[in-house]
C-alpha cells in the first residue's frame, strides 16, 4: 500500500490571506469616513487604482526576486464572455454599488450588513 505524499503546509499563503482580510476590513471604515466628501464612483474607482497599484508592485517584485514570470493557463474564446461577466459585474457594478450603499447607510447597518454572513455561517 503506498503512503500518498503530503504536501507542506503553506503559512505564507496564511499570512498572505490574513494581510488580505485586514486590508477589506480597513477599507470599509475609511471609505464611509470621507463618503460625504467623494462621490460613489470615485470612491469605488480610487479604492480599484490602490488595489491595481499594490498588485502591480506586488508582481513586480516576485518577478525581480525570481526572476521570470510563473506560466499561466492561456484565455481561450470560451472563456471572454465569463471573464467580461466577472469585469463587469465585479469590478466596475459591485463596488460602485458598495460605495453608494456604504454613502446612504448609517456605519452600524454597514457594519452589520458585511458581517451577517460570516455570523449566520458561524452558528
């Protein structure tokens, strides 16, 4: 009987998620504090260009450090209509709609409405 071989666990990965949840959660609180200055869709489109900005030193640091770019799946023509779908719905109508709704909600509904889903998942 072979034993399968069990792979490391990764605590970077942990770290890296962890990092993630922090910066949302800090997002949230400093966008409904300048909200009444800023409109929704400023709002929503200079939270996308810190998160475009980050990810972009991000790769460019892991491509300096080793040196090459990790190989990725190829898009395919099967896959335009469902990443246009993602672009969409999840990068321009998703956040504008967070900002507009964060603007028009006092911060303790806010605070609860992010939350109700990992408490209902808690229970």
């Amino acid at each position: 009987m072979n034993k399968t071989n069990k792979t490391a666990f990764n605590w970077k990965g942990v770290g890296n998620v962890l990092l993630a949840a922090v910066l949302f959660g800090a997002s949230t609180p400093l966008a409904k504090a300048v909200s009444p200055h800023i409109e929704a869709v400023l709002m929503a489109g200079l939270l996308y260009l810190g998160s475009g900005l980050g990810l972009a030193a991000y790769a460019w640091l892991r491509r300096k450090r080793r040196g090459t770019d990790p190989a990725e799946a190829a898009l395919t023509r099967r896959d335009i209509p469902w990443l246009a779908a993602a672009i969409v719905a999840g990068g321009m109508v998703g956040p504008v709609l967070l900002m507009w709704g964060l603007a028009r909600t006092p911060a303790s509904t806010a605070s609860l409405l992010l939350n109700s889903r990992d408490w209902q998942r808690a229970r």
